[in-house]
C-alpha cells in the first residue's frame, strides 16, 4: 500500500480523526476536500455555512501544512473528483465518514462503485460524526428508537473509543493539484454577527466552555439572556469538533452540568439515528397527523412577519432577530419559534425548516428537521398537540425582558417583564413604542384554528 486518500466531508479536523489515522498508515496521504456541486443544487450551501466552511477549510490546511501536508481542494461532483484524485496519485484506498442523510448514501454508493470498477476500494469509517454508529442500538420491535429516553438509556451504556490524537505527520505526494482554498470575505449577504470557523476556533470555544461554562449549564441553558449554551453546535455540524471526545471530557468535568450537555450530544445521535432509518423524514412527517397546514402562500403576510420578527411578541421577534443577526439562536428560541410557527400562526413545518436551512450556521438536516418535526407534532414528541406559550415561556426563561431589549431596540425602554405584553402598556409609554407592531394574531384564536386543522382535538 503505497498512497491514500482522505475525503473530509463533515469532519474537518485532526483531532480524533479516524480516517486519517488509518489512512496516514501508508507511505503518502492525499487529504481531499471537494467542494460538492450536488450539496450546492440540493440548497444547503447558504452563505453563512459557505463562510463557516472556508474557516474551516483554511485552518485545516494551516494544520497540515504544519505537519508536512496540505489539503487537496476541487470542485465538482465528488465521484468524479473521487476518482480523479485517485488516477493521479495510484492510490489504493479512500478513507471517509460515515453520514446518515439520503444524499449521503447515495454518494457513498455511487463512490463505491466507481472505486471498485478501477480496482480500488472505500472504507467507511463509524463514530466520527456521531458517538454511538446510527443504527448500533435498537429496540426489540423496530430498527430504530422513535422515543429518546429509552433511547438514551442504551446510550449511556454504550463504551466509546478513545479519541485519537491528532498526527505528528504526514506526506501528500508531489504535484497533486489544488484549487485556491475559499475565503468568506468574497461572499455576499452574511450574518453580521457570525462566527468564526474552524478546528482552531472550536478547540478554543471548548477549553473556555469547560473550563467556565458547563458546570453552570444544567441551571443556566434555558436562560435566553444568560445564553448559558456551549455555542458548539456550528462545529459539531462541520465536524471541527468530535462528538466522542466531547463526550469524554465532558464525562471528565463531571456534575450535573456536563450529564445535562452529554444528554444533548445524546440527542444529537438520536435524530441521527432516526433520519438514518427513516430518510424521507427530512421532507415528510415522521408521524402524520393529517394536518390542513396553511402555506406560505396562503399564510404569506403571516410568514413575513415571522421572518422579520415583526410578529408583535417580543421573544419570538427578539430570537428570529438574533437568527438574522448571527447566524444562529438560542436553542430554548428555536423552540420558541417553531411552536409559535406551526401551532399558533398553524403555518407548515417545512416552511420553517427551509427558512432556518437558508440562515443557521449549525443548519443540519438531522437536527434541522427533526426538532422542526418535534414542534410541529409530526416527529417523536410524544405530546404532539403541546403549544407553547410566548409570553408565559418569556416571563420563564426572560423573567426581566434582558434578551428581548437586547434584540428589539423599540422596547428598549420598556423596563421589567412588562416588555413581554407591550400591546397592554398605555398612554406615553405605548407612544413611545409606535413602531412596534401589534400581535399578528391572539394567542387563543391561533390555539383555536390549530385544534380546528388537526382534526378537532
């Protein structure tokens, strides 16, 4: 064995890093990243991930660079390219992640084929975009979990691999070409807050997290002004950052707050799981409920105020803002934000699910679509006609209105939790906050037409 490739798709990183241990084994390694016209039709290249992933793809060939390499950049379609690379430098073996989407086992396939007609081969590696495989836990009666606590509960008892260091070396062949890596200052219409990419970046976000973050986390996730989150969503997606060895330092901290953050990368596994053995739930419902969802035609002037955050409640208005604004959002807002989408203005999952592919940084079909299923009721929740309240949920996780004054300047000064039912405040002060609208719709007629679409319940 003389040369192999390492194709990165979601796991741009060094750190516990399979692939690359196992294909680092040979004389020479082409570490390749294609830039997928396929992901790039399919709608998922939105700027603000386009920008995320030139970070990152920039900070790994810094760290390859540093240890002899430097990542192999081409476009096109990644069979093709595949077995371009592979033409040119004889190389055996492709090495790569295992992923859970439609598109993802299509291209593996197809990939596989097309290595073995030339004689070559694709091996698939486990756990490198996951901590336990898809598919590795099932229950008695079925091929996947559609509940997450019992789910989680196998989890748990799952033994996790080490996580393996990061080379000290490596050797790409002479004359492979490369394409200039991308760069986020020549894109177009990103968020003004958004973060900074790459294994560096998330490396450093998580030394901070657990050194000052996660102890406090199972107290403090919930606070919308706190933003008590790791943050590390964003890399978990681009795979800067590895779920097992997250699990494992988080089990290293120990406490309350680090079995609370562990529970979310349990989560994280469990939509995996269930979008690996059900892949039409990225589009349809997991569980109808045969719903007479008005759509963004119909719904058009509804949606809009959505979007802009102009629905006339505070905290739903103040965490579609922060969406816009940073590329991501508090994640006790994105419930916030879906329920009030689908169950109070009754407007079609999808339609959220698609608008949230187009902004979020960490925007992942699995989880993407999955929590908007959860929300709407057609998913795993197993109280699928729960409707969350705006204001009750504000007062809750906002009791002093900190983050909807961060987020919606024309109630700056509106003081305490007043500022969560500015449509009830008289006089000067109403007039003070003429430019915020009134409410789209009343809670109680949103929660009537809901109960009326889903069959009358």
């Amino acid at each position: 064995m003389n040369v192999s490739i390492v194709l990165f798709t979601a796991d741009l990183r060094l750190h516990d890093h399979p692939p690359l241990r196992t294909a680092n084994e040979s004389r020479e390694v082409v570490p390749l990243f294609v830039r997928d016209r396929g992901v790039t039709g399919a709608g998922f290249a939105a700027p603000n991930r386009l920008a995320f992933l030139a970070d990152c793809l920039r900070d790994l060939d810094g760290g390859l660079r540093e240890r002899g390499g430097r990542l192999i950049v081409r476009s096109g379609d990644v069979v093709e390219e595949v077995c371009k690379v592979a033409a040119e430098t004889d190389a055996d073996e492709v090495h790569m992640a295992a992923d859970v989407s439609a598109y993802a086992h299509r291209r593996e396939l197809r990939l596989r084929r097309a290595l073995e007609a030339e004689g070559r081969r694709l091996h698939v590696h486990d756990t490198v975009t996951t901590a336990v495989t898809p598919g590795a836990l099932t229950p008695a009666s079925s091929d996947h979990f559609a509940v997450f606590t019992p789910y989680y509960r196998q989890w748990t008892g799952v033994h996790l691999r080490e996580a393996l260091a990061a080379p000290r070396a490596l050797r790409v062949p002479d004359g492979v070409g490369s394409e200039e890596l991308p760069s986020r200052t020549r894109l177009q219409g990103l968020a003004a807050g958004l973060a900074e990419g790459g294994e560096t970046a998330g490396r450093r976000r998580l030394a901070s997290w657990l050194r000052a973050g996660i102890a406090s986390y199972e107290d403090q996730h919930d606070d919308l002004a706190g933003d008590g989150t790791s943050r590390l969503s964003p890399h978990l997606h681009f795979g800067t950052l590895s779920p097992v060895e997250l699990v494992h330092r988080a089990r290293a901290a120990g406490g309350p707050g680090a079995e609370a953050f562990v529970r979310q990368l349990a989560w994280r596994d469990f939509h995996r799981q269930v979008l690996a053995a059900r892949p039409t739930a990225a589009t349809a419902d997991y569980r109808t409920k045969r719903d007479r969802w008005r759509s963004e035609r119909t719904a058009r002037e509804d949606v809009r105020a959505w979007k802009e955050g102009r629905t006339g409640y505070p905290v739903i208005d103040a965490a579609m803002r922060q969406l816009r604004h940073e590329g991501w959002m508090h994640n006790r807002g994105r419930l916030l934000t879906a329920s009030f989408l689908t169950k109070t203005l009754y407007v079609d999952w999808r339609v959220g699910a698609r608008h949230f592919l187009e902004l979020l940084v960490d925007g992942d079909v699995a989880n993407n679509q999955l929590n908007w299923q959860w929300m709407a009721g057609t998913g795993t929740d197993s109280r699928p006609n729960r409707v969350l309240n705006p204001v009750t949920q504000a007062r809750r996780y906002d009791p002093d209105g900190a983050y909807v004054r961060r987020w919606v300047p024309e109630l700056a000064a509106v003081e305490g939790p007043a500022v969560h039912e500015p449509w009830k405040l008289q006089g000067l002060d109403r007039a003070a906050i003429d430019d915020y609208p009134d409410p789209v719709v009343e809670l109680s007629a949103g929660l009537a037409r809901f109960r009326q679409g889903r069959g009358g319940d």
